[in-house]
C-alpha cells in the first residue's frame, strides 16, 4: 500500500489501475459545464458541502467571445493533464488537438474583431498600438471590461 488504509490512501494496485485506465470522451461534460465545476471528468467532480455553481452571462458579445476562449483555454489545460499520465490515449489526445485548433480560430475571431488578447498579438507591421486601446477606467461607461 501507499499508505496506510484507515486515513483514506489507496493500494497500490487500485493507484496503479487509476493511472493506467482510459477515459473516453463520454466520461467528459461540455466544455462550458467542465469550466464552471473546474474540472471535465464527470466521475471526478465532487461538490463542496451544498455548493451549486452559477452560470455565467456574458452582457455582450465580446464578453461570450472572451468566456468561450476560456472555456475552451481550461478544457485544454485539464485535457493536457490527463494525457501527461496518459500519454498513449489517442481518443483524448484528438479530443485535445479539436480544442487547440477551436481556440486558435476563436482568438484570432477576437483579435480580428476586438484587438489584441496579448502584447504579442499586436501587428507588428503597424505601429505599436497595444498602449492605445482605453484601460478599463478610461471607459466612458466607467464600468470594467
């Protein structure tokens, strides 16, 4: 054993059949769902005492854009941990490259649309622009972005 069994470790064996079963992508909820729980894996999710997450509701389209983009910047990270113990899982290795190559279509729809997410966005052609776009308290709306 791992440790000992009355504070809650697992065997050994139990440890190692953890790390070397496959989950499939039917054991994965939406990408927005996994975003507000903090985690994709439906078997994983355990709630703290009563806790309900909320849904969030972007007041505009810019803010959907930025939400899906990190909706999916999360599903991407929580995938890439899983495929670190799992490298050999082909199924959630195409899953993850679908998510990186969504995300990549949906920054540049923002940079098209919105500006620059980054400093390193900015067209560097152009004269350096990224200064220029108004802070948050610079709005005329005084509310933030």
């Amino acid at each position: 054993m791992l440790f000992e069994d009355n504070i809650g470790f697992v065997s050994y064996d139990l440890f190692n059949s953890m790390i070397n079963s496959k989950v499939n992508n039917s054991n994965l909820v939406s990408v927005d769902e996994g975003f507000l729980r903090g985690n994709l894996f439906k078997d994983e999710y355990k709630p703290y005492k009563n806790y309900e997450y909320g849904k969030i509701i972007p007041k505009n389209q810019r803010e959907a854009l930025l939400l899906e983009i990190m909706e999916l910047s999360f599903a991407i990270n929580d995938i890439n941990l899983y495929l670190d113990l799992h490298p050999n899982d082909e199924e959630m290795l195409r899953k993850f490259n679908s998510l990186v190559e969504k995300s990549c279509q949906k920054e540049m729809e923002f940079i098209q649309n919105y500006g620059p997410l980054e400093v390193i966005d900015n067209d560097s052609k152009q004269k350096f622009e990224w200064i220029n776009s108004p802070w948050p308290w610079e709005r005329e709306d005084n509310k933030y972005v």
